[in-house]
C-alpha cells in the first residue's frame, strides 16, 4: 500500500515538472527568443531614431557653411628677409675680414585674409615686420608678390594689396556682439599647412597680455580655445555664419605650441585701422590725453565707488581732450559713448575705434558722484587734423620710429632706443640711414620714443646737431655735424 503510494506521488511530481517546463517553454522561452533575434534591429532603429533627434536639437552648430566660406578667403602669406649674423670678434681677431658674418636671408610665414575681390589682405605686422619681400598664396594654389600697404604696430595690424580680381573675401561681423561660450572657427596655415581649420568657443574678451612693445598699443584679445599654432598669425576668427569677428594673432604657451589658450584682435579694431591705412596710409590715432589704470578692490573701497569697476585717470596731459573737458586725475571712467567700461583695456578697445575730431560722451565719477562730459578727441599733436602718410605719430624729418622690443634691446645690449621703420624724404635719408637703423640718441640725448626724437631734434632739420644709433647689421655709429 505503502509502495502504491509512494508511486503515485512520484508519478505527480513528475507529471507537475513536466507541466512546469512545458509552461516555461510555451511562455517564457519563446518570447526571450523572439527578443534576442530582433534586438539588433530594434536597437539599430531606435539608434538612427536618436542620432536624427540629436542632429535636430535646438543649439547644436554645424561648422561646414562657415569653414567652406573661409577657407577660400584666407591666404599662405610667406615673407624674405636678411638678417646680420653677430659678429665674432675672436675669429675676426685673428683672421680679419675672412669670419666676419654675411647677412642671410631668413624666410617666414603666417596667414592672412582677403577682405575685398580686389585683392586687399589683412594680416599681422609681425608676420611682415622687416620682410625684403612678401608672397601671398592664394587656396587655389595661385602666387602673387603682395605690396604693403600700411601697417600699425600699435595694434599689431598690416594691410597687403595684390593684383587680383574677382577674388573671394571676407565680410566684416560684429565682436561686440560675441558672447562668452559662442562658437568660432580659426582658419589659417599652422606649420605651412594651409587652410586648416579648427575650432573652440570665446572663453573671454577684453584680454591684456602685454605683448605689443609700443607706446600706444592697444590689447583687447578675444580669447578662444580652438587650437592655433606658429602660422596661424594673421588667420580669420569667425563666427559660425562664416563672418570675421577677429584677427587669429597669438597663443599662451609655456612651450610655444597650443596649450589651450589662444587670442584674436577683435574685428571692431582691425575694420578702424584697416579703413585709416587704405584711406590715409597712416592710422588716425585718436587720444584722450589721458594716462589710466585698472580699478582694484582697494581703489574702490578708496574712492567709494558702487562696483569694482572702471579706468581711473592717473595723470591728465595739459592741452589733451580730456584737460579741455575738466576731467582730473582720480576721476574714474565708467562708461565710454554709452559703453559700460570694465577696465583700462576695453576703454583703450573704445577710443581706438575713432579718429581725431570725432565728438563722444563720457560718464566718470568724481568724489564718490556720477558726472557726465563731451569731449573732442585730439591726436598726438592735440590736433583734430588729418595726419598723412610719413608724418603720423611716429614721424621726424620723413621717417617713422617705433619703440624697441624686448628683445631688440637684449640682442643689441642696450637699454634705450628706437627703431627706423620707414625713410622718407628728409635729412635721415640724405644720410644713407636705412630702415631697421636703431636710433640711441639725438643731440646727446637718449631717446625712447618717437616722441623723444622729435622733442630732442627741435623744430627743423638744422637744428639736428647730433645723431647716434646701430646700424641693422648692428654696427654701431655716430653722426656729427653743424656748426
């Protein structure tokens, strides 16, 4: 009996698995199936599904309109000169003439951008300074010697002209309007290849990096992250609908290659100065006749003002805009035309977008109250006139100065000084003084800028007594003549 039962109750068990696993079978393992032999489609479907839905998602930029735009109006600007060797005085010693070094030609390169069908180009006056010869290369693979037009050193800026018609070309866009986190494209010749193209958002505006060596130099970087490298001075930043916000001009670099930081001159300045030289050939520099600085936390605690913020007047030159409008040293800018003035860098970006005579509103504070003025800005001889080419700021008896770089001044071991950029007419061409000359001193005195030439030269070329300088293939001379 015991048996029977022991039976039948195994006969159950086996009867409910195999009712279970048919159940399992019939239920679970059929549709498991079915899923893994369409997942792949499955996924794939909704995979193209959100690769659409992301291609169409409001903020996202597409870079080929602009790059295709800029690529063709940007140019391979490749330059010769002659440099002269340092000389060694030990060889020479011994040997005479035989080791004196011989000038060598030394080629460079950068980028520049087309900004009109005619052929004018805009690229860096460092990548042209002191070149015997300057070549554009065009994308289409065309070479053209290209004449130099003018440059201005104050803003690191030249304008080129070659024989061309029907070119493509660059509009100008609005860096004013350039938001921090937007898109731009830097486009240009890293390492002699040409027509790269990278690109990176605004990280910053209103950049100081104190790079030009020039008395009025105006820094007012637009900083970006899109990759530049040596070549690519003298390069188009634009915006992503293919218009120039800036000129690509240098990077931030402990190794002298990209690290993730690199600066354009804002278009606001370059469009200025671009119109000035193909107008006039010389920049209308227009000046307050003011010295300025920062606004710091303890300015502002000092001068009790509402925001750390502003460009205060450290000095007021006698006979400039500013004296004619009664502002004082101390009093603190703030807005400049309706501009709000953060810092001594952006009130620079705003003077040198006008010229001589141009009339403007400025907004200060004066003992902790808000005042008002309109000015007239001058030029650097307080005048509202128009300064033609060979007589600007940097101009004395036909020749144009520029203060010495840093590294003019350790290569030549001296500590003063100013560089001859242009010969005209004058009493420094009858001389036989050539361009690249360094000027020490005028009349016994030591010069630093072209301020200094003109100030120790005196009112005419007879009164020019004296003059003592380094030749460019650095020999040193000195001038000695009248009565």
């Amino acid at each position: 009996m015991k048996g029977r039962n022991l039976f039948g109750a195994l006969l159950m068990a086996v009867l409910g698995a195999a009712i279970a696993l048919f159940a399992y079978t019939r239920i679970a393992d059929r549709p498991a199936v079915v899923i893994a032999k369409d997942s792949s489609r499955a996924e794939a479907s909704e995979a193209r599904a959100y690769l659409t839905a992301l291609q169409s998602l409001p903020g996202q930029v597409d870079f080929t309109y602009a790059a295709e735009q800029t690529v063709h109006a940007v140019v391979h600007v490749r330059t010769k000169s002659v440099v002269q060797q340092p000389n060694n005085p030990i060889m020479e010693w011994f040997y005479g003439d035989r080791y004196r070094s011989r000038p060598r030609e030394v080629a460079g390169y950068g980028s520049g951008v087309i900004i009109s069908s005619d052929g004018y180009i805009i690229t860096n006056n460092h990548v042209i300074e002191d070149a015997e010869n300057i070549e554009v290369k065009l994308n289409d693979n065309r070479v053209f010697n290209a004449e130099l037009i003018g440059r201005d050193p104050s803003t690191d800026i030249a304008l080129l002209k070659i024989k061309a018609e029907n070119l493509s070309f660059l509009q100008y866009g609005d860096s004013d309007k350039l938001k921090i986190g937007e898109w731009v494209l830097a486009v240009g010749n890293p390492f002699n290849l040409t027509s790269t193209v990278t690109a990176g958002i605004v990280s910053a505006k209103g950049r100081n990096l104190g790079i030009l060596d020039n008395d009025y130099r105006i820094e007012s970087f637009i900083q970006t992250d899109a990759a530049l490298n040596m070549g690519n001075s003298g390069g188009a930043l634009v915006d992503t609908k293919g218009l120039l916000v800036g000129i690509t001009s240098a990077i931030y670099s402990p190794s002298g290659a990209y690290a993730g930081n690199s600066f354009a001159i804002p278009v606001s300045i370059v469009h200025k100065v671009v119109d000035d030289l193909r107008q006039f050939g010389e920049v209308q520099r227009a000046l307050i006749g003011v010295n300025i600085t920062d606004v710091t936390s303890e300015i502002a605690e000092q001068k009790k003002l509402p925001e750390v913020k502003g460009a205060m007047i450290t000095d007021v030159r006698e006979g400039g805009s500013a004296a004619d409008a009664n502002l004082k040293k101390d009093d603190v800018i703030i807005r400049f035309n309706g501009v709000v003035v953060n810092n001594a860098t952006e009130l620079q970006e705003q003077v040198g977008k006008h010229r001589p005579g141009d009339r403007v509103n400025i907004t200060y504070i004066r003992n902790g109250r808000e005042n008002k003025a309109s000015l007239t800005l001058k030029n650097i001889s307080g005048t509202t006139d128009v300064v033609p080419r060979g007589s600007g700021s940097g101009a004395v008896f036909g020749a144009r100065f520029e203060s010495l770089s840093s590294a003019d001044k350790k290569s030549h071991g001296i500590g003063s000084g100013v560089k001859i950029v242009e010969v005209g007419d004058g009493i420094f061409r009858d001389l036989g003084i050539r361009r690249g000359t360094i000027i020490t001193a005028v009349n016994n005195r030591k010069v630093n800028s072209s301020q200094d030439v003109r100030s120790a030269a005196g009112a005419s070329e007879r009164s020019l007594k004296s003059i003592a300088g380094i030749t460019p293939e650095g020999r040193e001379f000195h001038f000695q003549y009248g009565n």
